[in-house]
C-alpha cells in the first residue's frame, strides 16, 4: 500500500519544521509539505493535494476555518483533514466534523495523541482528542444534578426539523435555504424554540437535543 503525503498547514516554522522531522522518522508518509500561507495551500491542493491535511487555528478564524473545510472536502472528497483547534466550543467541534474533517485535536494535544489520531484515520475511523471528549461529556453531564429540561409545549414537525439542523451548526441563512424559507421566519421559529425549552441560546438547544436522543 502506497504511503499517504502530509501537507502542514500552520506556523512558526520552527514548530512545523520540528513537528514535520519528527513524523519523516515515523516513516508514515511518503512526504511532509508544509505551507504558511493560504495561497501556497490552495496551490497545493490544486495542483497536487495530499491524502492527509493538517490546519491550525493559527492560520485562520473559527468561522473562515469552517468555509475552508466545507470547500476543500467538496473539491477533494478523500482528503482527511486534522485540525487542531484552540480549546474549541463543543457546538464548533461538531460543526466542524459536519463540515468533513475527520479529527479533531487540540492545542494541548501530546505528540502520541497526534499520532493516535493519524492511525485512527489509517483505519479510516474519525478521531477526537482527550481533551475534547471530556469536555463534551462535561457538557452533557453538566447543570446541578443533570435535570433534563422538560418541556410543556411540544416542538412542531418544522421547529424541530430547524432543532436538529441548529445542532448541525448550520446559521439561520443557511437554514433559510437548505429549507426554502426567508431568514425572517427561521428567526421566528429560532425564537419559539428557545422559549419552549426555556433556554438561552444554540448551547442549551445542543444540550436538550442531545439528553432526549433527537442528535447523537
């Protein structure tokens, strides 16, 4: 089986140098190329994309990272993108797995982990770090005594169509077209959602979702 090529996209050099000998010695890849500019990466990926992809929340905003996967996956379908995030929110890391990515680490991740997670994707399994697990179970546990929410007033077939696609981490405007409705009435039904399950925002939606089994 031909050895997989990694392209590093972060900096300073002297870490991705350092981190680019460091994975030469394990012998996993057939060859480590690392770009610091989204330019060089967009070349890259044009001209001759590699089979695993590395990005670092260094290199671009949550939002910015999120267009950059979504685009990058639908042109290159087997691409396997590892990101390592900066102490990501739950709903974000999500997200992100929706978007294609298929592992998550984070700053703190150890150099094993890294490398546990590159075995996972040569297994063609996803992968999430330590760090991030904890603090998705932390989530779900959270709140005195993990009470559920009970609601009085049920969601209607459409609020939780849009429940289950706010948990996707998709925005109202993206709602309003994967649907076919104006952003004015996703709006509406955002608000009466939050009402009914008597909660603040898209966290206390995700968390709802997930203590009654709507999402996985």
């Amino acid at each position: 089986m031909m050895k997989p090529r990694l392209t590093i996209f972060d900096e300073p050099m002297l870490y991705t140098e350092g981190l680019s000998k460091l994975l030469t010695q394990s012998k996993i890849f057939n060859s480590i190329d690392i770009c610091n500019s989204y330019e060089n990466l967009s070349t890259q990926l044009n001209t001759s994309p590699p089979e695993f992809l590395m990005i670092s929340s260094n290199m671009l905003m949550l939002t910015e990272l999120c267009k950059s996967v979504e685009s990058i996956t639908s042109q290159n379908k087997n691409i396997k993108i590892i990101i390592i995030g900066n102490s990501y929110d739950v709903i974000d890391i999500r997200k992100l797995f929706n978007k294609g990515i298929k592992s998550y680490l984070d700053k703190n991740s150890r150099y094993d982990e890294f490398m546990r997670s590159i075995q996972s994707l040569l297994s063609n399994e996803i992968y999430i770090c330590d760090y991030a697990k904890e603090r998705m179970l932390n989530f779900i546990s959270h709140d005195q005594g993990q009470h559920k929410i009970h609601i009085k007033d049920p969601l209607t077939k459409r609020e939780m169509e849009i429940l289950k696609l706010i948990c996707d981490g998709l925005s109202s405007k993206d709602i309003s077209e994967k649907l076919f409705i104006s952003i004015n009435t996703v709006e509406t039904h955002r608000k009466r959602i939050l009402l009914k399950l008597n909660v603040k925002n898209s966290v206390g939606v995700v968390k709802y979702a997930l203590e009654n089994h709507i999402i996985d």
